[in-house]
C-alpha cells in the first residue's frame, strides 16, 4: 500500500521540489502551506508521515507538532522536522513537542529518504507487532474449534481424492505436450506438482527435486515468494481477475532464472478455491535484454545531465505553407534548467517563443531557422538579459530531425576577465611608477617598452631608450654593491627587489627602488622580464636623518623593563630592546626582520601575523594577547600594542610596539577556562552516549543491534571502520557479526582472531578499560597482525570489550585507516561508557531470545504433553502395572510432573518436583494441600484463578507463573502448565502438567528492568539541567526521585550556618500528601543531634521509623 506524506511550509517552491522528490518515489502527497491547513489536513485524512517546516507566521512547526499530539485521531503520526536551523536547542525542542527526527536544510535527498522509510517502517512494525499479538490470542481461543473444522474439512477430501486423481491424469498429458513447465498445487492438502520440464529451467532432473512446497521456497527469490503468495491470496478470494507474476529463482549453477508464472484456480460446489494449476515460461533472456537497454538509456542520460553546459532539444512548429513559427522543447539538462530558471517538467511540450520570447529580439529565433532550414551548425556569442536571465552566452546550434540541439555555455566572467584585462592594460600605461619590460630571449635583454612614469622619472622618452639596456642609467657608479645581486636575481631567472643609485638624463642623481619578475610561456620558458622602479630619493635623504633620531631613541628604551621593538614601514622588525634580548635569550641579529617571530608560540603566529598586517594595511593602533618564549624555556603570556609613527611631514615610518609579561593573570583564566571545557565535554559526551544509547536499545534483536552500534560508534568517533565481535566463552573465541566502515575501506569482518598467543586480545577481554593503540605497528601487542594491519591500512586502533555482570560478551574496535591518530582522553573515557551500555542492551536481547526460545520448548513441551495425555488414556493400565518405570523416566527430565486426580483429590509430584524445592521423596506427601501450602500468599488467588478457569474451559491451557516456598524458606519462581481432562459431562475429573524453574530468568529480567529505569532517571534529570530553568529542573529531579523511590515526599534543605538552623527550599509530596513547607519553614539544627552530625559528617542516615527519632537523638 503506498504511504502518504503530508508536507508542510509557507514556502511554495520548497512545497514543489519536496512533492516532486517524494512522488517520484512513489510516495502519495498531500501540501498544507501553512500550520492551520495543516491540522485541517491531518485531521480530515490522516496520513502516514509528516515532513513539518519550523520557521513559519501565525503558527510556527513546534506549535502545530504539539496540537497535532493533543488529538487522539493524530497523535501516533511520525513527524519529521525539516529547517534551516542548526542549533542543538532547536532540535531538542523538536523532539521534545513530540518529533521523531529533525534533518538540517540543505538536506541530500538520499537523506530526506532514507529517515522517512526508517519512520515508516518503524510505524508499519509497530501496528504489525500490534496485530500480531491480537492474532495470537484469538488462535489460542479458536484452537479447539479449528481442531473440529479440520475434522470436517479430512471428511470432505477424502472425497475429493479420486476426483483429483482423474484431473491429475489429464494435466499430466497436457504437461507432455508443452515446452513450459508446469505446477499443480492442492490448497487443501498442500501437496504441489512440479513437472520434469518445471525442474529442467533450473538445471535439475525430476529426481533431484522432490514435489513438495519447500523445494518451490528454497529456490524462488524471497521477496518473490512473498509476493506470489500476496497475489494467490487476491486472486483466490476475487480481488484481483487473475493470476500472472514475473518470479526470480536460483538456477543450479547458481545464476538467475526469470519465469513469468501464469495460473488458473480450481473450486469445488460450495465456490471454494481447492486447487492452483499454471504454467512456468522461461523470460530470462527477454529480462537481460530489457535490462541491457535500461542500462544504455540512464547511461545516455547520465552523460547528458553530467554536462556543465546547458543541453536543449527543440523541434519546429510550422505553419500550413511549412514556414517555421516556433519551436517546441524535447527535453533539457540540469545546466540548462539553471540557467533558464525552469526544470524540464515546466517547459516540456510548450513553446520557445511563449516562454522566452527574449530569443526572437536577440535574433537567436532567425539563428535556429536558419539552422533547421540549412543543415548548416551555427554558432554565436551574445549579452543575454531577457527573462531575468542576464549572461555572455556562446550559442551552438546543430540540426536534429525537423529540429535542432542547442549547447548553451555561460562566458560571462570570460568576458569579464578579458574587460579586466584592458582596464589593467590602462592602468599600467598611466601608472606614476615607471614601469619597463625588457626581452630575455635577445641579446643583453634590451628594454621593448617603457610607461610614462619611466619618462616622467628618468627625464628620457621612450625612443631614446628601447633596444638599449638599462645598466644606461647607473652613469659612472657602476660597483654598487645591490649590482652585483640584481646581476645574479637575471641570471638564475628570478624574482627581486633592489635599492639602486640611479642619474636622470641631466646627470642628476635619484634613488630607486627597482623590482623585476620573470615571466614564463605556458612550457616554462622564460621570456621577459618586468621591472617596476620608484624614485625614493626624498625617502632615502629622510631615513638618514631618522636614523639618528633612532640611535637617541634605542638608548632610553635599553633603560626600560618593558619589551619593546620597532618596524619599519613594510612591516619588518628593525629593533628591539635590551630587555626584549634579555627576555628571550638572542642577539639583536637574531631578532632582526622576522626573525623574532619564532620566538611566538606557534598557535599564536598566525594570530598575530593576522593583527599585525591588518593595522600596518590601515595604519591603526593594534593589541592582543600571546605567548612569547623565555629564555629558560617556557612560554611566557604577553599584552602586546603597537602604534603607527610618522614622520615630521606626516609620513608613515613603521610602528613602535611593547610588551608586559601577564602569565600569572592568563593562567588563572586558563585554569577557568579548562574548567568550563571540561564540562562542557562532559555535557557533550553525555548527549552522544545517551544518542548512542537509544539507537542501541530501539530494538532487541541482536544482529538490528550489532549493525546499529557499529554505524553510530563509526560515525560518532568519525573512524574509518567499526567492527563489532560477540564472544564465545567454550572454547573461548570471538565472532565478527557486524561492521561500519567508509567506502573504500576493506572489511576485516570475516577475518578470524585467535585468542591464544593473542595478547591484545587477552588484555581487551580482561578488562573494561579501552586498550589504546595510537600506532598499530609500535605496538608490541600486535607485533603478529602487522602483515594484515598493512593489508587493511590500520594505522590506529581502540579496543574495549562488551561485559555484563563482569563477563565479557563481545568486543568493539574501531580503527583509523587514512592516518596516524593520538586517541583523546574523552574519546576513550566515552568508548567505555558506550562499551558499557551495549554490553547491557547485548545481555537483554540475549535475554530475550532465550526466553523466545523458552517459550518455543514449551509449546513444544505442551504438545507433546497433549500427545501424551492421549496416549495416556489408551494405555493408563498398562502405565499402572509399570509404575516403577515411569518414575524412573520422570527422574531423567529437568522438569517437575504432578498429577491431580480431581474426583479423589489425590495429587501426585514425581521426585524431581520435590528436588526443585530442596526436599526428598518421603519428605513431601502425596496430597494437593502439600502443593497448596508452599504456594506465595500474593500468589495463591491468582493462580487459583487460572486453575478455576481452564477447569471451567475458558482457557485451553492452565499456565501459571507463581513462587513456591523451598525448604530453605526461600521462595523461587516456577512456570507451571497443565491439561485437564473431562468426563462425558464435562466435569472435570483430572489435571496433568509440569512445572519449570523460571528464577533466574525473572531475576534477570527485573534486574535489567532496574538498570534501565534508573538509567533513564538519571539521563532524564541530566537533561533538564541542561534544557530547562534551575527551579523547574530541581522540582522534576525532586518528583522523578520520589516517584523513583516510591516515597511521600522529597525535600531540599538550604543550611545557614551562621544561624545554625536550616530552610526548607524545595518540597515535591504526592497525591493525597498535605504540603508540610509551613510548618516546617526553620528548624533549629541544635534541637536534631543527629541532623547536625549528618550535616557535619556528610553521610546519608537511614531512619526506618520517624517515631524513634527522639530515641536516636
């Protein structure tokens, strides 16, 4: 039956893309695009799901969730949130108003999916766990009445048989006759026919197969053979006019057999269906083929849609003369619905020009024609801006049929990056720097262009200058040290930066500040060279005098005890004072430049790098805080500030920073900060160990709980792979039964581990403490898994074992593939804790499935008690003449047997019924009241109910858990199951049964049971600490913890020393308890002796009986 989703938001376009992607998944849909419409909708046909937006007017998500969960026809609904919000505070509200999932836009549609299939099917097992158990009870009652209806049904067969058998022959000559295979199949008897040729298209002969239903379900696919039997069923009782199915099977040889199965029914004179007879023809190679096409088709469309250019099909419309008026779209690729702003379902069948008649003023429409009418490919480049689409598009158009395909690419910022060429174009010819360009490839790399700037600067004009080079301009000072660099820099093709003493034209001398880059064709070759040049001459004559300011300066800041440094104006560091030197243990050489940055811890490098730059860009003051190395070795905390300095004329000349040594200050905060992160882990670790937890325990079967562990482990610590093994006490082994692990990461499940000369493994099952490899191959352990380490690409690993009551039952390793890691301590301490939890959830679903087991052996036990009885009342005398072999067979079995003879009120227990309570043979006589007497007083009306109530035949078994009273005075727990039997009145004359120790499973169970509850308690309160205000959240631990306790009242005392009395704060009594705050507001602590010493002494005092106080004081 295919589920309906109601999606809700105010959102239109969400409202369609969500729609589209769910009906595309075969999904029924229903929109409400607001929360009323919403509740209207929910309420006049309630769907199966709810995908609900939060951020909504009026009536935002979470309301419409809880008015959804106040009404009884919608409160089961699942309803999943779907928001922009990222917030944990906002998923938390959405779960706590009663969702079952919150997914984060933008979403992946996988995602969207996969958690709604989840939900549903969670839903769908409910209502199936639901029904299932209605139907066991009704088979339970309906037993007895079957038993006769079958009776009935034998008569009627048998005298069916020989008309069956004279239709068994002449579908056997109509077998013959055909190539197909052949089925017949007895509804009554379920006897089924296979024909030789129906075994053949497998690759069987007819002896190999034996005519019986379990052959057909052992080879037919398995969803297959559920839906077989879901269209016999329709068939059979008229909902569906006839029966044919494509059915999958397993060959022989182990290949894929494709059958469509065909059949009619058969029905007797009452109109009941008694018989199925059909036809097998083999469509293997027909389903390959489909399947080959299949494949070509989504690969076509693969390629098409995978393309980063916009792909449309258009074919022509024409007008009765054959003259092309437009054109219709075909189809268009994923580009081109972004570029146009419309998908393919929109535009599908309707007409360029009605849609974007912007196509006949750009004169693409006369393009297209052309195109058609010719044959001829076009091609075009223009400036669209039509249907809100504004671009540089290049258009490629090619003749398809009577129509054409168009490749639409996006060139606009080509077309923008060629603009911003011609504008730096511009920009470089009216730059005031001179700017030259030289040919490296020419002899003696002569200039080929100058700008203005390098007339304006050099006073000669540009034809006085190209072909020559420029060494021209050094006149007579040709042995300038910066020379002999710049010669190297040219030599070895590399770039540089130069101060050179240049002379103008008319010989007078200027200062410039030279840089020069190669430049390099796409094979690497150098090709040119690019030189910039400032004239600095004002700035040079400036720094002479400023470095005589500077020598006055670095004297009075050798006096100071603060650090202090200076920098000149592209940034570089260019003093530091005595104390700064002294501080860190270097020489004024060493500091120099950057040099002093390696003294900066390295988390604070980029920080301050970052500060720095950013007031040197602005020429703004700037401070912070960072850790400096002292010259004994630790870092040092320092409050760093620089100023900008300017010159007398205004010029900026660098900065001038210090520095103040604040580590004790820093340290104290630090202290409080690592507090504050310690808790917040805690909280964190808490959250994820309670997500963990619940996805664990959301179900008990153990393989459901293997898988989900290894994928939320494997998520949660973000490994590559999760393995999970169950352990095997006799003989000792481990067991891999589930895996997480990311694509591409090779699975190691199957990969046995011994455990002898198996240290680690030895160490792991030992302890529940995490055994921590942060290098698998230095870790002396697993110097024997090596080989197989580096097979897998295991580079770290974390290992803990799965325990309950202190005995392993499993264990858990995750490992990092991709790299070396150092495994954190909350990483560990929280592996524990989840090791913890799913040793717990382990033993329940171990539990479980025993007790599951249990019950199959009773039923079991049961029938064959039934068969017993009966056979018992054929050969009661001669089970009388052999008494002493009967109670030697019952000594053999685990179980007691009584045997209560009604009409004399005589009661036999065998041997071993008293050897479960402690006692001997003699020492219990054979009489009711010995059994009646032993039963627990809480018991005995209950499970003289039941007794009653199978004696009256209201129930066909008498099944009783009770506790019976030992020898030791203890009591045990015992499952007791009897049949009686009645006269030809219906009286009741006798009861037989047996009785089964169930103790230690009822105290499993309870103790599991109390575990749980407490941990819920606990993770509850923890919650409302972190969601809720402190007031309501003490209030709730106060009420959890009574209610817990199964006391009257709880009460939180506040202590006033100085007065030595305390004050009741907080009170929680349950109902029918009188409010006590009244009357006990103060209580003086000096008249409670004994509540002075517990305030004192910090210890938790019992006090059975309130009266006795005074006594105890």
């Amino acid at each position: 039956m295919t589920s309906k989703i109601l999606v809700v938001d105010n959102q239109p376009n969400n409202l369609r893309v969500l729609s589209n992607m769910l009906t595309q998944e075969g999904y029924k849909v229903q929109r409400a695009i607001s929360g009323q419409l919403a509740l209207n909708a929910a309420v006049a046909a309630p769907p199966d799901l709810i995908l609900l937006d939060v951020i909504m007017p009026v009536m935002d998500g979470y309301e419409v969730c809880q008015r959804l969960k106040a009404i009884p026809v919608t409160q089961n609904i699942p309803i999943i949130f779907l928001s922009a919000l990222q917030e944990t505070a906002d998923k938390v509200r959405a779960l706590k108003v009663g969702g079952v999932d919150f997914i984060t836009k933008p979403f992946q549609v996988e995602e969207v999916l996969a958690r709604i299939e989840n939900q549903l099917t969670i839903q769908k097992l409910q209502q199936q766990c639901t029904n299932q158990n209605s139907r066991l009870r009704q088979e339970i009652e309906e037993r007895v009445v079957a038993q006769l209806k079958l009776q009935r049904i034998q008569r009627k067969l048998s005298a069916l048989t020989s008309e069956l058998k004279v239709e068994k022959e002449r579908f056997e000559l109509v077998v013959q006759a055909s190539n197909n295979g052949f089925w017949d199949w007895n509804l009554e008897s379920g006897e089924l026919y296979l024909s030789p040729r129906w075994k053949e298209m497998l690759g069987y002969t007819d002896e190999e197969l034996p005519n019986t239903i379990a052959t057909w379900e052992n080879l037919i696919f398995p969803a297959d053979k559920e839906a077989a039997y879901k269209l016999a069923t329709a068939y059979n009782t008229g909902t569906v006019s006839g029966f044919e199915s494509k059915q999958r099977f397993h060959h022989k040889n182990g290949s894929t057999v494709h059958v469509l199965s065909r059949g009619i029914h058969l029905k007797n004179e009452a109109g009941k269906v008694v018989r199925m007879i059909g036809a097998h023809i083999n469509i293997t190679e027909t389903i390959h083929t489909l399947k080959t096409l299949q494949e070509s088709q989504s690969l076509l469309e693969g390629v098409l849609h995978s393309s980063l250019d916009g792909i449309m099909g258009f074919a022509a419309i024409r007008n009765n003369q054959g003259q092309i008026i437009d054109f219709r779209w075909l189809l268009l690729n994923q580009a081109a619905e972004t570029m146009v702003g419309r998908t393919a379902g929109e535009l599908a069948g309707k007409q360029l020009l009605l849609e974007m008649p912007g196509n006949r003023e750009t004169g693409l429409f006369s393009l297209y024609v052309s195109v058609v009418e010719t044959g001829r490919p076009q091609e075009k480049e223009l400036y669209y801006e039509h249907e809100g689409i504004e671009a540089y598009l290049q258009i490629v158009a090619v003749k398809l049929g009577d129509g054409f395909t168009v490749t639409v690419r996006d060139i606009t910022q080509r077309k923008q990056a060629e603009e911003r060429l011609k504008l730096l174009e511009r920009a470089v010819a009216t730059s005031s720097n001179g700017i030259l360009i030289s040919d490296a490839q020419a002899p003696d790399n002569p200039i080929i262009y100058v700008n203005s700037g390098f007339e304006r600067i050099t006073g000669y004009s540009a034809e006085e200058v190209i072909g020559k080079n420029c060494r021209f301009l050094q006149g007579r000072d040709k042995q300038q040290p910066t020379l002999k660099k710049l010669r190297s820099v040219i030599a070895q093709g590399r770039e540089g930066q130069f101060i050179l003493c240049n002379y103008r034209k008319d010989g007078k001398l200027f200062w410039n500040e030279f840089s020069i880059t190669p430049v390099r064709d796409e094979t690497g070759k150098l090709t040119n060279y690019i030189g910039i040049q400032s004239d600095i001459t004002e700035r040079i004559t400036a720094e002479q005098a400023l470095r005589e300011s500077e020598a006055r300066f670095r004297a009075m800041a050798d006096s100071t005890s603060v650090l202090m440094w200076v920098s000149g104006i592209s940034g570089q560091y260019t003093f530091f004072n005595k104390t700064w030197l002294e501080f860190t243990g270097h020489s004024l050489e060493e500091e120099l430049g950057s040099g002093w940055l390696r003294n900066v811890h390295p988390q604070d490098q980029q920080r301050y790098l970052e500060s720095f730059l950013t007031a040197l860009e602005h020429q703004n003051n700037f401070e912070l805080e960072y850790r400096l190395l002292h010259v004994d070795g630790e870092y040092r905390w320092i409050f760093g500030s620089g100023k900008p300095r300017f010159t007398p004329d205004g010029s900026f000349a660098g900065y001038i920073g210090s520095g103040f040594d604040i580590t004790k200050r820093k340290q104290a905060e630090l202290e409080l900060e690592n507090a504050q992160a310690v808790m917040e882990r805690q909280i964190q670790r808490s959250l994820l160990l309670h997500q963990i937890t619940q996805e664990i325990r959301s179900s008990l079967k153990p393989e459901e709980i293997f898988q989900t562990a290894a994928t939320q482990i494997g998520q949660a610590f973000q490994v590559n792979s999760c393995l999970i093994h169950t352990y095997r006490s006799l003989p000792p082994g481990v067991i891999g039964v589930a895996e997480y692990k990311q694509p591409g990461v090779k699975s190691i499940q199957r990969v046995e581990f011994p455990l002898q000369n198996n240290p680690h493994a030895q160490m792991v099952l030992d302890q529940d403490q995490v055994v921590v490899s942060h290098d698998v191959y230095a870790d002396p352990l697993l110097v024997r898994f090596s080989r197989l380490f580096y097979r897998c690409g295991i580079k770290s690993m974390l290992s803990v074992r799965t325990s309950y009551q202190g005995k392993p039952n499993g264990m858990i390793s995750i490992h990092q593939c991709d790299r070396f890691r150092y495994w954190k301590e909350e990483e560990i301490e929280l592996l524990e804790l989840v090791a913890h939890q799913m040793g717990i959830a382990i033993a329940q679903a171990n539990l479980l499935e025993q007790e599951k087991q249990r019950r199959r052996e009773l039923d079991r036990q049961n029938q064959q008690l039934q068969q017993e009885i009966r056979e018992r009342q054929l050969i009661e005398e001669a089970l009388r003449k052999s008494e002493e072999r009967w109670q030697l067979a019952l000594s053999g079995t685990g179980d007691g047997i009584w045997d209560w003879d009604i009409t004399t009120n005589e009661a036999f227990m065998s041997v071993r019924w008293k050897e479960m309570l402690g006692y001997k043979d003699h020492e219990i006589a054979n009489n009711k009241d010995e059994w009646h007497s032993r039963i627990h007083p809480e018991d005995l009306a209950w499970v003289m109910d039941a007794l009653q109530a199978h004696l009256a035949r209201v129930t066909p078994h008498y099944v009783a858990e009770h506790r019976l009273q030992c020898k030791n005075g203890s009591y045990r727990w015992f499952l007791a199951r009897g049949q009686g039997q009645w006269d030809e009145t219906g009286k009741p004359v006798r009861l037989l049964g047996s009785i089964t120790d169930i103790t230690e499973g009822k105290l499993a169970g309870e103790a599991l049971q109390h575990r749980a509850n407490r941990d819920s308690l606990l993770s509850s309160i923890s919650r409302q600490f972190l969601d809720r205000d402190l007031d309501s959240a003490i209030n709730f631990t106060l009420q959890a913890i009574g209610e817990f306790l199964g006391s009257d009242r709880c009460y939180i005392c506040q202590y006033q020393k100085h007065q030595s009395q305390f004050t009741m704060t907080y009170e929680w009594y349950g109902e029918g308890i009188e409010p006590s705050i009244a009357y006990y507001q103060k209580v003086q602590i000096k008249n409670f002796p004994w509540l002075y010493r517990q305030f004192t002494n910090h210890h938790l005092i019992n006090i059975p009986l309130v009266a006795e106080l005074s006594v105890a004081a």
